[in-house]
C-alpha cells in the first residue's frame, strides 16, 4: 500500500516496500491511501542483556533495494515462527539484532515529504499522552482542544493539518487500531475489548470495527491462528 508516515521529525510518503521506524515515546501515526494494503509491525523492548545496534533517536523511513528488502522480510518471518512456538524462542535474540542492522543500513534512503506537518505534532503531545493513558475514554472536540491549551475552532483545524484528519475521525481510528492489536495478541473476550475503548456496545463496536477493517472481530481473531 500507499500513504503518509507522521512524525516530530517530518512526514514522509511511503509506497509498498519501505520500511518506517520510530522509536519508543515518539510521536507518529500513519495512515493508508485507498486500495489493498498490508504490512508487518514490528514491536520490541528487549532486555538490557541483549546486544543491539544502536538506533537513531528520531523517526525516519527507508527505501531499501530488493536483497535488502529480502533479507527483512525473511527475518521477519523467522521471529514471527520464533514467537508462535514454531521455531526456538531464544532465536529472536540473536535474530532481531540482525534485522534491526537492516533497518539502520536502510533508514534516511527516503527523504521527508515537503511541508512542516511533523513540527506541528509536539503541541498535541499532551492530548495523546491522554489518550495513552486513559483509552476507554470518548473525547469530545472541546476536551481534546482543552488538554492542548487550544480553542476548539483552532486545534480543529491545526489538528487536521499536521494528521490529515478531523480529531473524531482519528479518535475513532485509533482504538480500532488498538483494537486489532489487542485481538492479534491475547485472548480478552472481544466485548471486553469493546468496553476498554469506550464503545457502549457490541455490536456498535462490530459495526466500526466492519467498516474499518472489512471484517468482523470475531473473525480477525480466528484468522490469528491460520
């Protein structure tokens, strides 16, 4: 797929193929253009044990070439069957540095998009810290725009020109991305997920959940084991 990788740093446009990172506490977000998409999402906090090479501090994006690019994915895939109990576990140890050097090898083979739109993101670091910390709340346009100190009419606007959508719609988006990766990687009953998102029911977040993802959640949790 196709679209816009956000970052303090900057925003950068991606096609199929690149590789996005962003390290931990950074603010960022990203969103598809219309048509198929997929992509891997990597994860990791590792222990001070492990030996790691060292990471850039702020976002960035990488175009690598296509034995680069192999050499990821086949990595990749190696830590999903180490985590899925089909390889040893302790590989991934010795594997994620790897394909972390392919990551740092690759990174800034991209350049930002043009604009400012990442600058804009640090003021609307108190809003999403908010909703980090407290997820199953619905926030209105005026309590979104009161964490950042800004009127409603102001913040609506500035916060539609650094993300590229209206704070409801984006809201809205992010629990159900939350909700994914909670259904991709546990076992909570899909109304208990529902419930800790502020959804006020079932079927409303079945609903949403349809219209985002093209598949109910029930569903996308018994595709987990396929």
């Amino acid at each position: 797929g196709s679209g816009r990788f956000l970052s303090e740093g900057g925003a950068y446009d991606f096609g199929p193929g690149d590789i996005l990172y962003a390290p931990s506490m950074a603010i960022h977000d990203f969103a598809f253009d219309a048509g198929p998409r997929a992509w891997t999402l990597v994860q990791f906090d590792p222990p001070p044990s492990w030996a790691l090479p060292p990471l850039p501090p702020g976002a960035g994006a990488a175009r690598p070439g296509a034995p680069a690019l192999e050499r990821f994915r086949s990595l990749a895939g190696w830590i999903a069957q180490c985590l899925s109990g089909d390889a040893p576990s302790a590989n991934v140890a010795m594997l994620l540095p790897a394909l972390l050097l392919v990551m740092r090898d690759a990174l800034h083979t991209l350049p930002p998009a043009p604009g400012q739109a990442g600058s804009r993101l640090p003021r609307f670091r108190p809003l999403l810290a908010r909703m980090s910390e407290r997820p199953a709340e619905m926030l209105t346009l005026a309590q979104a725009a009161s964490f950042c100190g800004l009127s409603p009419e102001y913040f609506s606007r500035s916060f539609k020109a650094a993300v590229g959508t209206g704070f409801i719609a984006y809201q809205m988006r992010w629990k159900l991305q939350l909700a994914a990766r909670m259904l991709a990687s546990g076992d909570t009953p899909v109304s208990q997920v529902a419930y800790s998102l502020g959804f006020g029911s079932h079927a409303y977040f079945s609903h949403c959940y349809r219209a985002m993802f093209g598949v109910a959640p029930s569903r996308h949790r018994n595709r987990r084991g396929r």
